[in-house]
C-alpha cells in the first residue's frame, strides 16, 4: 500500500507544477491545493486541510516573481499531510517546512538544466522542423519539473521518515553546492539579455539603454514607470526626428 | 482617409490553437537562460507557419521567437501573443514585432505579479486557508473555482482584445509608418531593457575579508564590505559587467552553449568557494 501512495502522491507533485507552468486550472502548486489533493489520495482530508492551510498562510504573496526560487511549498504539503497522518500534525508540519527549504536546491538546479530546451529548439527552428519542435514541448518540457518534484515525494514515501532526515542532513553539511546552485541561477539570465541585444540597435542607439539603466539603477524606478517614461522619451526623439516631414 | 482594412490571413480556428497552445504549455521549458522563450515559440508557431510558406522565411521567424522573453503568464503573455498576432499578420517585420515583446513584457510582468499574485491570489488564499483551518472542505474548493473560471476568462478576454486592437492599430497606419512604428518599438523595448536586465541578474560580492591591525597597540579587526564599495562607484555593477561580458563573448562569434558553459563555471566556483553570493 505504502508504494501505491508514493506513486500517486509523487504524481500529485508533478501534476502541481504541471499546472502553474501551464494550465493554470488548480493552482495546485499552493500549499493549501495540494494538501487538500493529498489529504483526499490517503484519506485524512482534514489532515490535508490543516497541513495545507498552515503552509499557505506562511506563504501567501509568496510566488515565483521574475523566475525566483521559492521554498517548495507543495511538495511540503503533500509530505507533510502524508506522514501527519500516521504521526500526527506537529510531525507532519515538523517534516514539511525542512522539505519545502531542502527541495528548493532542485528547484534551481531544474530550471537551469531546461536549457537543453532552448537549445534543443534551436536546432528544430534551423531545420525549419516545427513537428519535431511540438513533440519536444509536448511530450518532454515539463518533465524536468515535474520530476524533481515527483522523485523526491516518491522516494520519501516510500523509504520514510528517516530517509528525509538523512537527506537534509547532507544538504546541510555541504552547504556549498546550494551556494554554487543558487549563483549560477542569479547570473544566467545575463546570457538571454546579452543575446537579445546582439539583436537589437544598441550601437545605433546606447543611449537609451544607458537611461533604462539609469532610472532603475539610481531612481530605482519601477518597471512600469520605465516603461511610460520610455514612451515618452522616444515620443519626443521622434517629434524632432520627423518634424520636418510633418511641416 | 482611407478605411481599408488589413486583409484577414488568419481564421478563428488558427487563433484559438495558439491560444490553446498557450494556455497548455506556455511555462514548461521554462529556464534560467532564455526564461520563456520555448513556451512563447510553441505558441505562436502555428501562426509563423501559416503567415511565413516560405521556408527560410519560417525558419527565421521560428528562430528569432526564441529570443529571451519573460513576462507574467496570466495578465502579460496572452496580451503581448495577441498583439504580435495582429502585427504578424498584418505583414509586419520582425524587428517590430520583437520591438513589441521587449517593450511590453517588463512593464507587463510587474502589472501582472502585481495584480494576479500579490492582491487576486493573496486575497483568496487567505480567506480559503482561513476556511480550511476551521475544518472545511469548501476552503480549497472555493479558491479552485475563484482560480479556474476567471483565470481562463482574463487570459482569453487579454488575447482576444489585443488581437483586435492589433488589427485596428496596424489598419490605421499608412506604409510609411511602419519603419516609425518599428523604430518606435525598439527605442521603448532599449530602454526596458536597460532597466530589466539589472532587475534579474543577480551576482554580488559576499565575501567580506576581516583585516585585523595593531593600531597602538590594540589589535582591531575591520571587515571589508566589497559589494557596498562596488554599489558606492557603480549600482549593479556585476550584473552589469557579466551582462556585457556574455554579450562581447556573442559578438566575437561564441555559441551561447559555450557562453552558458562560462557563467556556469564562474557562478558555481564563486558560489562554492563563498566569493559570490
């Protein structure tokens, strides 16, 4: 029975970040969703509730802004409602928060090993083979997610308490190789920038690039107002660039 | 004034299969260095496809859609496919085109995170956690209807809307307008840029080297705080310098396998070692 749960309980977590990524339908990513859904597959819907409702109060506002790492909050819920049934809600909440803190480490190892996506596509987008292309995205783009969910859930049920304990108490001693994670995904996203404006006009126009830069950097503006404020400055540059065609 | 309209290339039926192909898969592939790029080109492919026979025409339509993009996924994305599905069809180039993701994706992640996470889904999950902490089912059932009917809605209002608009904005403008129009977007999408690109790089100094001196004769230890010395000369200054360092490693012909292959190495050593933070 044991391996039956941790089958459709690490589904359950794959389904969650299948959702966010996609559909959007459930929000089962959200602790309170995925505790119900947990606390529905083993029976002990009340369990679910109290799991999931305490999770999401410590997490609400609390979401992936601009491609962040947020503690892993659904997989805590479904562990935490999981063993809170057999060992009570303070075990349950207790087994949780360091399972939601842990996995996060592979929430950022999994979304920089994506880029075998982006490269993938590009070689579909030179062959001009957009089936190819489809069956990638279709069948394969979301596994990485969902299996650094579904694996850990899995293995954790099905190998129990003591497996938890022993795994966080590794990631722990080796403090570095979170630190080294987590770096590397602040600095990627450099490379995205630095191929978008290989295609851009930046050596015909820096200047603008500069004032963006200024207006976040030093007036710390937010985006929004860069953006109105940009509207503006290209509305003038063209009001003196075309004045003379306009008489 | 003339009141032609732009020629319709496209039926409802292409339409909604993008729409469907984003709302299916438009995060999966999601990664550090292009964010959402894939999801974007799943989306709107069908659309190139039709719009481009040619197929080296295609072929750089498809590529350039790969570009870097990142935006908020319920109130952004399905605006932004909208409107590019109008230029596209309207015949437009793919610097405008592109000129219009750039410029709107910064501006519409933050109206969107804003809007969707901090205040819709904030409010709702209190009250559904409130709910369910009291014993009742109806707390998450709640939340999933208040999710999954007006998330649906809002997407499909945004991309209808601004494929409209698209059409009407593009049917208004004479042939002479286009190169203003792209050079418009591009100018607005530079400046974004300029201000998006520090927003999401993080790479800061953590090491902060004690330096202990016998200052008559007592010993004092000083901790150097490297990055508040580098904030003081230059704000986001590593951000900045490894932004331009993979975009001069791109322009001497680098492929950005190998360029990722170098902030690895440089991000995961400093993130070991304790340099970086």
């Amino acid at each position: 029975m044991t391996i039956v749960y941790a089958i459709v309980l690490a589904a359950l977590a794959y389904y969650a970040w299948y959702d966010i990524l996609g559909p959007n339908f459930t929000l089962a990513f959200r602790p309170l969703i995925s505790g119900f859904f947990a606390g529905l597959i083993i029976g002990d819907v009340q369990m679910g509730l109290l799991i999931g409702g305490t999770l999401e109060l410590m997490a609400l506002g609390v979401y992936t802004y601009g491609g962040a790492t947020i503690p892993e909050y659904s997989v805590g819920a479904i562990l935490g409602t999981y063993f809170g049934k057999s060992q009570g809600f303070e075990v349950g909440l207790a087994l949780a928060i360091p399972a939601a803190l842990l996995l996060t480490q592979l929430d950022v190892l999994n979304r920089f090993l994506n880029f075998v996506f982006v490269h993938r596509a590009d070689a579909y987008a030179e062959a001009g083979d957009s089936r190819g292309f489809d069956r990638m995205m279709v069948v394969f783009s979301h596994m990485i997610w969902g299996f650094t969910r579904a694996i850990p859930v899995f293995l954790a049920v099905a190998f129990g308490e003591p497996a938890v304990t022993a795994v966080t108490t590794f990631f722990n001693n080796n403090a570095w190789i979170n630190q080294g994670i987590s770096v590397v995904g602040g600095i990627l996203p450099a490379l995205g920038f630095a191929m978008l404006l290989k295609i851009m006009p930046i050596q015909k126009y820096p200047a603008f690039l500069l004032l963006g830069f200024v207006m976040y950097a030093y007036l710390k503006m937010p985006l929004v107002g860069i953006a109105i404020a940009a509207v503006a400055i290209t509305l003038v540059f063209q009001q003196i660039k075309y004045r003379t065609a306009e008489g | 004034m003339t009141t032609e309209t732009v020629e319709r290339k496209l039926t409802r039926a292409d339409l909604m299969r993008a729409f469907w192909r984003y709302v299916f898969l438009f995060q999966c592939g999601w990664n550090y260095e292009r964010m959402q790029s894939v999801g974007y080109a799943y989306s709107i492919l069908p659309i190139l496809k039709k719009l481009h026979p040619d197929p080296e025409e295609f072929k750089e339509a498809f590529l350039t859609n790969l570009n870097f993009f990142n935006t908020n996924p319920v109130v952004g994305a399905p605006l932004i496919i909208g409107a590019h599905i109008a230029l596209e069809e309207a015949g437009a180039a793919l610097e405008t085109t592109e000129g219009l993701k750039v410029g709107l994706m910064g501006p519409m992640a933050g109206v969107g995170d804003t809007l969707v996470w901090a205040l819709y889904n904030s409010v709702i999950f209190s009250i559904g956690a409130s709910m369910a902490l009291g014993g009742s089912v109806l707390g998450p059932i709640l939340v999933i209807l208040l999710v999954f009917f007006p998330y649906l809605a809002v997407r499909y209002w945004q991309f209808t809307w601004a494929y409209q608009q698209g059409s009407n904005l593009v049917a208004s403008l004479g042939g002479g307008l286009i190169a203003r129009v792209t050079e418009f977007a591009t100018m607005v999408g530079l400046v974004v840029v300029g201000g998006f690109a520090p927003s999401i790089v993080r790479m800061a100094i953590a090491w902060k080297p004690a330096i202990t001196t016998t200052v008559q004769g007592q010993a004092a230890t000083t901790t150097i705080d490297i990055q508040q010395q580098l904030d003081a000369i230059l704000p986001f200054m590593l951000p900045v310098l490894i932004t331009a360092l993979a975009y001069w490693l791109l322009r001497r012909g680098w492929s950005p396998v190998a360029v990722l292959g170098v902030l690895f190495v440089i991000g995961f050593i400093g993130g070991a070692i304790g340099l970086l933070g």
